[in-house]
C-alpha cells in the first residue's frame, strides 16, 4: 500500500470517497470509480441536521458505532485514514474537498426524500468548482425508477413487480466486483474526529448486553453470515423462515441495511448455490423474492415521498386509532398476556432483531387488538432494530395495517394464539423469551389465560402477578377492530382493502 502526500507533486489531484449507507470495501462502485483516478481520501459524516433525515434509533446508533469501528480498521490496514465529521454534509463535502483539491468526489445513491436534494446541492456546489461528481447504484439492484410497468408506471403489486425485476437483478448481479487496490493520502489539515466522542454507545443503563451477544457488526461479520446461511438453512428456507425457534433465515438485514455487505454479493451466492445444486431451485427462489421485497420497499418510498410517515392509502389517514400511552407500553415491554406477543417484543428487545413471521404478529396486533397507529410501533421498532430501514419498516407496517401498497386486508386479524401454536408448536420460542411460562405444557402455553388453576399453580404461573393477564380480550378486541374499519368506509371514500 502506498501513502501519497498530498502537496509533494501528487500524481493525480485526489479523489474524496463519501461512505454512507455503504460501509464495506467489497463490491463498492464509489470506491472502485475513485481508486482510479490516483490516490483517495476516505469520509464518514453522522448528519445532524432538521432537513437531513430522522434521527438515528437507539440500536442503529450501536451498529453504526462497530461498523466504523470495523470500516475504520480494514481501510486502516490498507494505510487509508477514515475521516469521521459530524454535521451537515453540504458545508462538509465540499470544505473537504476544497482542502484536498480534490479532483472528484464519489458516493453511492440512496433513495431517501431528504437526501436526494441534499446530495443534489452538494453535486451542484463541487461541479460548479470543476470537480467531477461520481454517483453509483449501490446498495439495491434495480433502482426506483429502472422497473416500469407496460405502461411507464410505477408497480403497486409485489409479484408483477419482481416479476418485472428479476432479470435485472440477475444481469446486474454478475457485475459484482472485489476491493480495488487503493492509494491512500495524509493531509495534516485533515482532523477526523474521534468516534468515541459522537457517544453512539448506551451508557446509564447500558443495554447492549444482548446485542454485543448476538452479532458482528462489520464486513467480516456479513461475510460470515452469509456462508453459514447459504451452507445451513438455504435448503429449507422455504418452511424454515416461518418457525421462529430456527435459526432458519440469513440475518443479513442491519449487514445491508448498513452496507456491510453488497446486495450484488447476497443474490450472486444464492444463485451461485441454486446452479451448483439444483435442489435449491425452490428455497432459493423464496430467499431471492424475500430481497424482492427489499426492492419493493425502495421503490416505494421513492415514488411516494411520504410513505414513510402517511398511509399510502388515504382512506386510512381518518382511522379512529386510540393512542394510548399505556397500552403502547405493555406492548413495548412484552406485557400484553398474549405469549407469542410478549416473546417478539422480549426479543426485539435483548437483540435489537425479531422474526418476521413474529414481527407480523406483534405489529397486526398493536395495530388491530389495541387500535393504536402503526406510526407508534413504527417507531418503536425504529428506536430498538438494529435493522430499522426506513423504507423496509414503514413497508411492512403498512402492509400488516392494511394500508400500504399490496397490503394484507385490514379485516384480515391474527389470531395470537393460534398463530403461537402453528408456527411455534413446541413453544421453544416462547419458553425462551418468556421464560416465567417454561413450564406451562404445550396446550396452554400459547393461551395461559385459558389453562386450569391446577396447571398453572403447578407451573408456577400466578396470572396478573408473575405474568399479566390479557391486555384485551381476543374475540372483544377482533369486533372492535372490525367495528372500526365499519365506520371508517362509512365516513371516507378511497380503497380499503
Ligand atoms: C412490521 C415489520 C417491520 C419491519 N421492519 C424492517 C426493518 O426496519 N428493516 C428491515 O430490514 N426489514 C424489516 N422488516 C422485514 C423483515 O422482517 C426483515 O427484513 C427480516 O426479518 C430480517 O431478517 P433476515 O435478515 O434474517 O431475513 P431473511 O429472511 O434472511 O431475508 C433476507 C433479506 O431480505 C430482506 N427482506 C426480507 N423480508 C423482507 C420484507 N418483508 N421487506 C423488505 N425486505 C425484506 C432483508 O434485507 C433481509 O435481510 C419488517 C417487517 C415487518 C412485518
């Protein structure tokens, strides 16, 4: 690895590589264009702005402190500085490059309603100044506007759409590239700050116990995920992704989310193994309609700028939702006295992670048993996934509310109890996440409520003390759920289901 010094008759004016939702060196196009034109000089910003994007969550904020971590040390290894600034990137990026003389600057695109301005007003002010602008397709395979309807719209339904999809993902998947080799600079009126100093770690309480425990942020914790997936349980994703007990699905999502890992290098190794062994036509063709979704979700929010924060469906912008704070917190803190609820909570909480098939549940019955808004659980899970994505989780709470493009009915209303019984039938989800009901026998543990004294005396279950009763009655809160969206088609026009 060589070190160029930038003002000792560099051989190439430098070029700025501005990390984001991208912190990985393989398969990185920004990096890959900038290694080309001489030597590079590598930046994080943790924008902090009104106008730059929500505020990052609770869990998020303890990823992106290991992911720079680790981001920071392999570049580090190559002699590459990773510079950390905090503020507005539109001052940032091009005082930088002003300082470097850069003679372009390269990012990768994101989709986000209050970044592309942004990142449209930096383009602007550096090629105003002669430096060339780099952009790239990145973190999805098909961007918003690349997949069209016959008719040059948007798709609204899920199957035509990655119907439409697919062969473009597999086209643009091939084009996945290594790590370039790279030339780094040092400039000494370059400070990066320090990441300590951004605070990204919970102190008082420290509640990443559970999180340190479960993962590895960074590349080679991706990486490492990915093999053991496509080795282990890509034969049976199909069915296994539905038990929530299994360790059945890829945990790749905060890896992508954060960029760890490319999307190109995720549906290159699913595809790589479905031709090696065409016994995984079919798990693998589940798996790659599931990173679909991912797509789906992208594009949604791209073309309805306010999908994140509205239902897409007017109609349900007049729901009578209830909005009380108590009931939001025994949902929070698994406290409802539905098992299978309190389990994904339980679990959302010690790992920052919950199943999907759990997420599903948890989420129709905030939204349908207790009536509360999916804006409210939205930003739960917003402040407590380690995943949160801003276009993945307002998609999959408006289609579990039933108001989101190619959404579940709204009349269509999980039964908590036997969702718990048929996806997690020997209780071994709920035994671990609710372990005050370990003892209860598979008939009453996904029902507790229903079992006899006796069984629950000697399970050492006392309901309302060592766990709640009931927050609401299933069959009272399923007709008031029902009885809500009655009058909702009384007094609005527009689709409900
Ligand atoms: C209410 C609700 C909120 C959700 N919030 C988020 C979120 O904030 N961030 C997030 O990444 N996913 C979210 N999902 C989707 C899904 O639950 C997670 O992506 C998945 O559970 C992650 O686990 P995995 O990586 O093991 O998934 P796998 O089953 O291994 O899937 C592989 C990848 O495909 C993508 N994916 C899978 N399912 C979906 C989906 N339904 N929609 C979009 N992408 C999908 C993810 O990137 C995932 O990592 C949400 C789903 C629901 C119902």
């Amino acid at each position: 690895m060589q070190i160029a010094h930038f003002g000792q008759n560099p051989p190439a004016r430098p070029s700025l590589v501005w990390f984001r939702e991208d912190l990985r060196l393989d398969d990185h196009p920004a990096l890959i264009a900038a290694s080309q034109s001489g030597p590079i000089c590598a930046i994080y910003i943790l924008e902090e702005g009104t106008d730059l994007g929500r505020p990052l969550g609770g869990a998020l904020k303890w990823w992106l402190h290991h992911s720079l971590t680790s981001l920071k040390a392999n570049l580090a290894q190559l002699g590459i500085e990773l510079i950390l600034k905090r503020g507005d990137p539109r001052h940032l990026i091009p005082d930088l490059a002003n300082k470097l003389n850069a003679g372009s600057v390269h990012w990768n695109r994101r989709y986000y309603a209050w970044s592309r301005p942004v990142d449209a007003a930096i383009k602007a002010e550096l090629t105003g100044r002669g430096v060339q602008v780099g952009t790239y397709k990145a973190s999805v395979l098909t961007e918003p506007w690349e997949i069209k309807t016959g008719s040059g719209g948007n798709f609204k339904v899920f199957t035509p759409f990655f119907r439409a999809a697919q062969p473009h993902c597999d086209t643009w998947a091939e084009q996945v590239a290594p790590a370039p080799p790279l030339t780094g600079l040092s400039n000494p009126e370059i400070v990066s700050e320090s990441l300590q100093s951004w605070n990204l770690l919970p102190k008082a309480p420290d509640w990443s116990g559970g999180l340190d425990q479960t993962w590895q942020p960074g590349e080679a914790g991706a990486q490492r995920r990915l093999n053991a997936f496509i080795e282990t349980s890509l034969h049976n994703y199909g069915e296994g992704r539905n038990i929530p007990s299994k360790p059945a699905t890829s945990f790749l999502s905060p890896h992508l989310h954060f960029g760890e890992i490319s999307i190109r290098r995720v549906w290159n190794a699913a595809r790589a193994a479905m031709r090696a062994n065409p016994a995984l036509q079919t798990d693998g063709q589940v798996f790659l309609s599931e990173l679909g979704w991912r797509e789906f979700s992208t594009q949604l929010i791209f073309h309805y700028e306010d999908f994140p924060e509205e239902s897409w469906k007017e109609a349900f912008r007049a729901f009578p939702w209830k909005n009380d704070s108590s009931t939001l917190r025994a949902w929070q803190r698994g406290q409802t006295g539905y098992p299978i609820v309190d389990a994904g909570m339980r679990q959302l909480w010690r790992t920052g992670w919950m199943h999907n098939r759990v997420r599903m549940i948890v989420a129709s019955f905030l939204v349908k048993h207790l009536l509360q808004d999916w804006r409210a659980g939205e930003a739960w899970f917003w402040d407590t996934l380690v995943d949160a994505d801003v276009a993945n989780n307002a998609a999959g709470w408006q289609w579990v509310a039933g108001c989101g493009a190619d959404a579940a009915p709204y009349f269509r209303i999980f039964n908590p109890m036997s969702q718990g019984e048929k996806f997690d039938p020997d209780g071994h989800y709920v035994r671990t996440w609710v372990p005050e009901l370990a003892q209860l026998p598979n008939k009453y543990l996904h029902r507790p409520f229903e079992a006899p004294t006796e069984i629950l005396r000697g399970s050492g279950v006392h309901l309302g003390r060592t766990y709640p009763l009931p927050i609401v009655n299933h069959e009272k809160a399923r007709k008031q759920a029902l009885d809500a969206l009655a009058s909702l088609k009384q007094n609005v026009t527009g689709d409900l289901v």
